[in-house]
C-alpha cells in the first residue's frame, strides 16, 4: 500500500495550491499522462489538486471514482490516492455505494460527457435526484476521444464526428441545467480557459455537504476539434474565451444575442464568484 500525501496545516510552505504544493499528490512513476497534446484534461487535473490543496484537504480520506474514456485517465493512475477504475457508464454507480458504505470518506467521481452523461446518463440524474453526497466532475469535451471519436449527448447540433460525417443532427444536453432540474444542490460550469473561477467552483463543490456536479469544458483538437475546422488547442481555447458567457452577464443580454453562447457560472447553489469568469488570469 503506497503512501499517500496529507495536506499541512495551513501558512506551511510551499504555499497551497501552487505547483510545487500539488506535486506531492501526483504518482510520478506514472507521468508523463496519456492525453494527446494540447488536451485540456491535463489542466483540469491540476485545478482539482490545487482546490484540494487549498482546502487542506486529507488525500488519504479521499476516494477518486472513473469510468473508461479519456477522463477516466485523470485520477488513475496519476492521483497517488485511493482509486477506483471501473466500468463504462457507472462510476457515479460505484461512488455511491462506496459512500454508502464508509459515509467519512470524500468520494469524487472524475469521468467524461460520454462515460457520465451517455452511458451513465440514467445514474446520474438519479444521485442528484437522491441528493446523494458525492463531488462529480464531467470533463466535457462534446465526443467520445478515446474510443475513436464518436457522437455523445452532449455535441453540438451540426458537428461532425466519427458517427455523424455529416453532421449531428440530435440537439444536446444542457449539462448543468439538466443536474440541476434533477434535483442537485451545487451545480456549476465552467472552462478550462476560466482557471480561476473553475477552482474556485472546485473548491465549493468538493466542499458542498449534498450532491455537488461541476460540468468542465475541455477541448480535444484530436478527435473534436480537427473534424470541426479548430485543430488547434490555442484555437479551441481562444473559442471558450470568444463563447462562453457568464450567467451574470447574460441577464442584460437578448435572446438573439445568446445563440451559439454558453452559459458558464454557478447555476445552483453558488455563493457567487468573487473570481472573474472573464479570462484564464
């Protein structure tokens, strides 16, 4: 059994949430991480470290939850914690009976659109409606990515994927709207791009007493974005930046000004973020 990292009290040095305090929760036996370059999983699995730093959590009462896809690499085998890598579609399934069995751990379930919301669709809808007390982090990147790129629930109508050349033709998921009317206490969503808001909103779900879902758009220019004329990270990054729209701010904003926008920000149980939504400084 390997030794896993506790946090130090607080004002300990290296200062919480920077680089040099997050490496000590990461298995550097098992870098560098199987994400294509320019994936943004990998910014993702540092901003869940670093609002686990700055809580000051202990990783040794923690238990990370994934199923099989490309966000299923995040916490296993890269988290030098106690994990769990199962099925496809049931990691939210997994995490609730491990909460049910040792209610003292905090269970936090890391997956992709495609293993969370498609295949896992049905579990998830029905531990927000229970309000079960679980962190769940969906890494949405509109495609199945390891699998060869395939259309999910949540593509975008219109875009072109392995299973749809020429072009979805379903309406997707609203992530957060959909977790939210079933029943979920803290729902938010944000981007890669939006780093400081993210953690921020990282840091209140892992600390939400309830059912806490934060949906994170991450780009994927290798299965996603080169069918979909944005091959580049910078591109796709640069396109969270120009359509992304903050709840706040889409209040003063017409109907028709808002098509083809994604609504980021805290959609339930947010206190408000003091951190701007604006940009990734």
């Amino acid at each position: 059994m390997r030794e896993q990292p506790r946090s130090p009290a607080r004002g300990d040095q290296p200062g919480a949430g920077s680089t040099a305090s997050i490496r000590r929760y990461l298995r550097v036996d098992a870098m560098p991480t199987p994400f294509c370059a320019g994936c943004g999983h990998g910014i993702l699995m540092a901003a869940i470290l670093r609002a686990v730093d700055e809580l000051g959590l202990d990783f040794s009462r923690m238990l990370f939850v994934s199923g099989i896809g490309c966000a299923g690499w995040i916490p296993s085998p890269h988290y030098n914690a106690d994990t769990l890598h199962v099925t496809h579609g049931r990691p939210v399934a997994f995490a609730t009976g491990a909460k049910l069995f040792n209610p003292g751990l905090k269970v936090v379930v890391i997956g992709g659109d495609g293993d969370i919301a498609s295949i896992g669709g049905n579990h998830l809808i029905h531990a927000a409606r229970r309000n079960v007390n679980l962190t769940v982090i969906c890494a949405n990147n509109l495609i199945y990515g390891m699998t060869g790129g395939q259309v999910t629930p949540t593509t975008p109508q219109g875009a072109r994927t392995l299973t749809t050349p020429a072009g979805n033709p379903e309406p997707p998921f609203d992530l957060a709207r959909l977790v939210a009317a079933a029943g979920a206490t803290y729902v938010a969503r944000y981007s890669v791009w939006h780093i400081r808001a993210l953690i921020a909103s990282l840091r209140r779900a892992l600390a939400h007493s309830g059912f806490a879902f934060v949906e994170v758009l991450s780009m994927c220019p290798t299965q996603y974005g080169r069918r979909n004329s944005n091959p580049t990270a910078l591109g796709m990054l640069r396109g969270f930046r120009e359509n992304c729209v903050s709840l706040e701010k889409a209040r003063s904003m017409a109907p028709a000004e808002l098509v083809g926008k994604t609504l980021i920000g805290e959609f339930v149980g947010g206190s408000g973020s003091r951190e701007s939504a604006s940009g990734a400084t």
